[in-house]
C-alpha cells in the first residue's frame, strides 16, 4: 500500500475505475464519466495514471466488440448466402426457419462461438474494473489486460519542455536574443 497517495486520490480513483459500469444504465457511460473524473483531477499522477488507463481498457473492450460483431456477422451472412442456394431460408418478422436444421449446423456453432468470445470480454471487463478499483483502492497501479495504449503519458512531452526549448520558444525568449 502506498502511503504517499493522499485517501482522496485513491477514493476517486477507485471511483473512476467503477464509473464505467454506468454503461450499464447511460450509453457510452463507460466513456463520458471516467473522462470527466480523470480530466478533473488530471494533474495528479495517480489520477492521470489510472485514468488513462481505464479509458484506454474501455476504447480497446469497443473495438474488440466491434471487430468480434462485424467478423461474426460476416461469417454467418456468408454461411447463410451459401447456405440460401441449397435449403430454404426464410426471414421475415415472424419467422426464422431452416427446413433442415442438420445442414444449418454451421450457423449454429458459428453463433455459438462469436457468443462465448462476446461473453468472455465481458467476463474479463467485469474482473479487470473490479481488480483495477481495489487496486486503486490501496493505491497501486493496475494494468489491463488486452488494453491498447490509445491515450499516451505526457511524460515525453514534460521531459522535452523541461530539458529544451522548442524553436517557437528560444524565438520568443528574449535571453536568447542575438544581433
């Protein structure tokens, strides 16, 4: 446990962490309030850390959906337009029929698997966010699994501005002045 972090940061980064289980009642609550609570607090490098953290683990969670819904749907409408040519296939608002089921089976295993890949990242969203905010709670670092680092540290950009100037600034820095 670090005891350097004051109990307020640890609060709302425990805080952060479990806002994105506001999806569940807002849409895309999984994204707007973890941004407005680590964009608050975000000069503070425990919020700053587990913010971009989290954000980042709720981005790569979409695109993972996204990417495992579009292959998934593809791969059935393929199976189901190879399908159309040789079993009667009927869609409509009340029906959804295969005459033989047998030469269906394909679509069937197919659903079933992109339903337990949908389901184990969503198993794993449950286990990471609950991990990250006892983590967070005793005021430790967490790292997702799978995450995707979209929103880099600012580290490289403090050590470029604290270590050298940019051309724009030794222009305007009237120390650096030469005739």
């Amino acid at each position: 446990m670090n005891s350097q972090i004051a109990k307020e940061e640890k609060t709302l980064g425990t805080i952060l962490h479990l806002s994105v289980f506001s999806k569940f009642i807002i849409p895309f609550g999984n994204f707007i309030f973890p941004l407005i609570l680590w964009l608050t607090k975000k000069e503070k490098p425990f919020i700053d850390d587990h913010g971009r953290k989290a954000i980042n683990f709720q981005i790569s969670l979409f695109l993972y959906t996204i990417f495992i819904l579009a292959v998934g749907l593809a791969i059935v409408l393929f199976q189901a337009i190879r399908l159309g040519g040789e079993v009667p296939f009927a869609i409509g608002p009340d029906q959804f029929y295969i005459d033989e089921m047998g030469q269906a089976i394909s679509i069937v295993i197919t659903i079933s698997v992109f339903a337990i890949l949908l389901s184990a990242l969503f198993i794993l969203e449950i286990f990471a966010v609950i991990s990250a905010s006892i983590k967070a709670s005793n005021g430790e670092n967490y790292s997702f699994p799978l995450s995707i680092n979209f929103i880099g540290r600012d580290s490289d950009n403090h050590q470029f501005t604290n270590h050298q100037q940019s051309k724009n600034e030794q222009f305007n820095n009237p120390k650096n002045e030469t005739l």
